[in-house]
C-alpha cells in the first residue's frame, strides 16, 4: 500500500471528509496524528499518511506514526474489529523495522550490532502480532523471508529466504511486501552468478511492484534502473535513473548511473567526447558534494583522476581511492578501491605498496580480474616472473578469451622454460592475432629447437612473418 494521489481522512461522525495532497502534508507530523486521533482515522488511512511521510523521505514521521497506532491499547480500544487493517500497519512496521536493521547490518561497530539485533526482535513481535490477528500464513512466510536475509548470508539462508516469499506469493500473489523481498533478494543472488536468470527475475518482480504502485518510493524506481544498467538496456536505465532523480533530486547513486551511462557508451552519443566527459563529471562533482563519502563516487573520481594521465592526476586518484576504502562496507567496493589505489601507486613508481594493495584487493575479491592483472605486473616489475606467470595462468582461467592474457602468459611461459604450455599458448596468440611481431616471434623461437624439418620450416615461416609485422 502506498498514499494515493489525494488522503482522505473520514469525519468521526461520518458527514464528512478532510482531503490532504500527499505533497502538502505538514513538516511536523503532530499536525496530523492529532488530526487521525481526534477523528479515529481507520488504519489504512494512518498507514497511507505514513506512507506518503516514507515516500518524501521523511523516515522519522513514518515510524512516530506506525508507533502510535500500532500501540496495544490503541488497537485494543479502538480497532479491535479491523483484523486486515491491524495486520497491513504491523506488517508495515515490521518491514520498516527490518529495513532499519539492514542499515544498521552496514555499521560495523558494537553498538550498531546491537540495535540491528533490538530491531530484529521488535520486528519478529510485530510480525507475529500481524499474523494472529489477520490468520494470513503469507504474513508470517514474509517475515521468515527477511529474518533469513538478515541472519547469516550463506547460499543455505538465502535458499530458504526465497522459498518463504514464494511460499507467501503463492498464497497472496499480490502481496507487495513479498514482491520487494523476493526482488531485492534475486538482485543480491544475481551478483554472485555469472549469467543474467536471475537480474531478470528480479526485473519482473520489481516490474510488478511498480504496476501495482506507481507511486512507489525511488528506492524501488532505482534498483529497476540498475538492473536495466546491468543488462546493458542503456536507454531504459537511463529514463528510470532520471525518474528516481525526479522524485529524489539528491539521488547519488542516480547520477553515479547516469555518469557511467555516458562514460561507457560515448560512441552511441551525439556529442563530441569533451563534452561527454564534462556532463559525467558534472553529475559525479554533484554526487560528490551531496555526500563526500559515497564510496562509489569516491571509486569513479578515483578513476577519472587517474586516466587523466598527469602525476596530479594520480595523487588526486590515490586521495580518493584510499577515502573510498575507507569509507565503503562491501567488499567488493573495497577490492575496487583497493585496485585504484594500487594503481596510482604503481605507476608513481611505488611497486612494493602498489603489490600489497593489489593483494589486499584479492583477499576481498579473489576472482577480481584488474586486481589479478595489476599484482601480475608488480610481479614482473620485481623481476619474479614465476609468480608472474602464476598469476596470469589465474587470470586466464577468468577470462579465457583475451587476446592481451593469453599474450602475456605465452610470454610468461617462455621466459620461465615452460616450453611446452608457452607453445600451446603462443599459437593460440597467432591464431586471434598474426600480425602481432611479438607472438610470432617468440613463438618461432621456442619451435627452432625442434630438428624435424616441418618444424624448420615453421620456424622459418613465423620469422618472415614477424619480420614483415614489424616492417608494417
């Protein structure tokens, strides 16, 4: 349930009817709990009112009005006959309650742990309260859905957790609550899988959330963006990232989306490429100065600063790099800002803290690919071409199809001895790219000790070629 585009708040002796725009609500919510108290506004109507304050971003007048008529005594004496009524409010407040704790679940410290733990016991009782008195199984499949992605995050939990809102579907296919929770949790499951089943799933969920209420919070608007961002749907990412930016002006993830949108799609733009960059940077510098510590911002001003080529450049990266790490809670953010900072550092010349870095980025991501290629260059800055070729081989096997890897392990291959695996690679090399003098070359002298005549005249035919690449 979400406000409508008018509240109407009925008379307590029924001649009448107060009407109230959702965009014209009082600052100070008092205004309207004694408006809902004096008439004893049905509880959908307090739930509307709650709404509307969520849906403006206003947090604190949601939850001090969900804390009134939630209250026992409330319920007890004045709405003890509305059972669906009852149910909706304490349901809504359990999720708010649960949403708090998520929040809380990015705080690492032990008074935060602390209230996300409070809030998830007073989320319990609420939902419980809402499941007695409405005898809906879907309420209580729904609030064993978000306590399973509260928990522990294993694959076990989340398993259970998307078995519980389906359960809850299946009995009330309209249920919104469980929409968004199925939704949110196939979005999180599609980061740990390579293909794209489960971001489209979590597409349709959301889709439906939307056609049911349109006038959802940007929240919802948002992860719909990412996931058509994700999909490589560039203009319909780009119309609901500027939708969210229409209904939450200070969106920072909104503009991140759109700088991005621009940065990684420039061919298909009619604009020149200074103007292109200088529209990204301006929604990044918007971003940055409506929260300095966004990780996200941090780690893509990081990167602008350091492809501008300049030592200034790279200074600026490395501030914002290490100010993103230590600002970021995922460890995946703190991998890639752990990457730029290794970055900046190797190419100012710093080697040995450009490695731990990198390293660092790897024991917060293992399979992260950049991270991977630049510890492989320390290694070969550093002279320690065995480690060197470890690691490529690692990177080969996450991205097999690259031309540049398998170059660079063939490479590797051959100045360690491993001949045989170094000619396996290096025809492989020639075979995506003979016009490359390197490969060729190094290709036709791991093959001139071979004695057989086939193999002379191989050998002989990779030198001309490299010969007449290296002419061109």
């Amino acid at each position: 349930m979400v406000a409508t585009s008018a509240i109407r708040v009925p008379t307590q002796d029924g001649e009448g009817v107060v009407e109230i725009q959702p965009e014209s609500l009082p600052e100070e919510v008092e205004e309207m709990t004694d408006l809902l108290e004096k008439e004893v506004a049905p509880l959908s109507v307090w739930l509307q009112v709650g709404l509307a304050y969520y849906a403006k971003g206003d947090r604190d007048s949601f939850e001090k009005l969900m804390h009134m008529c939630t209250n026992d005594s409330v319920l007890d004496n004045y709405y003890q006959s509305d059972a669906q009524g009852q149910a909706e409010v304490l349901s809504s407040f359990a999720s708010f309650k649960l949403e708090e704790a998520k929040r809380m679940a990015e705080e690492n410290n032990s008074d935060a742990r602390r209230k996300r733990d409070d809030l998830i016991v007073e989320a319990s009782s609420l939902y419980s309260k809402a499941a007695t008195v409405s005898n809906n199984a879907s309420v209580m499949e729904v609030h064993s859905g978000f306590l399973e992605i509260l928990g522990r995050k294993d694959t076990k939990s989340v398993q259970r957790a998307e078995n519980m809102f389906k359960k809850a579907l299946a009995s009330e296919s309209e249920n919104i609550i469980a929409q968004i929770g199925l939704a949110n949790l196939l979005l999180r499951k599609a980061d740990k899988e390579k293909g794209t089943q489960s971001l489209e799933e979590s597409l349709t969920y959301y889709k439906k959330v939307l056609r049911s209420c349109p006038t959802v919070p940007a929240d919802v608007r948002l992860c719909i963006a990412l996931i058509f961002q994700r999909l490589n749907f560039v203009d319909k990412a780009r119309d609901a990232f500027e939708r969210v930016l229409e209904l939450d002006n200070e969106n920072v993830t909104a503009r991140v989306g759109l700088a991005l949108l621009d940065l990684n799609n420039r061919e298909n733009l009619h604009y020149d490429e200074k103007e292109i960059v200088q529209r990204a940077m301006k929604l990044l510098e918007e971003a940055f100065f409506i929260d300095p510590f966004h990780p996200m911002v941090l780690v893509h001003l990081a990167n602008h600063y350091f492809i501008s080529g300049t030592d200034n450049g790279r200074e600026k990266s490395l501030l914002f790099a290490i100010r993103a790490f230590n600002s970021a809670k995922s460890n995946r953010v703190k991998a890639e800002a752990r990457f730029m900072s290794g970055r900046a550092l190797y190419y100012s010349g710093d080697v040995q803290t450009a490695s731990d870095h990198f390293e660092e980025a790897l024991s917060l991501w293992k399979e992260f690919p950049l991270a991977l290629l630049g510890h492989g260059q320390c290694m070969i800055s550093t002279g320690d071409l065995k480690s060197a070729e470890s690691i490529f081989d690692s990177l080969h096997q996450l991205v097999p199809g690259s031309i540049f890897v398998i170059k660079c392990l063939g490479s590797l291959q051959s100045a360690t001895g491993n001949r045989a695996s170094a000619i396996k690679m290096l025809k492989r090399a020639t075979e995506l790219d003979d016009s490359d003098p390197y490969s060729l070359m190094l290709l036709g002298e791991q093959l001139q000790t071979e004695t057989a005549e086939p193999k002379l005249l191989e050998t002989k035919k990779l030198f001309e070629k490299s010969v007449a690449a290296f002419k061109s």
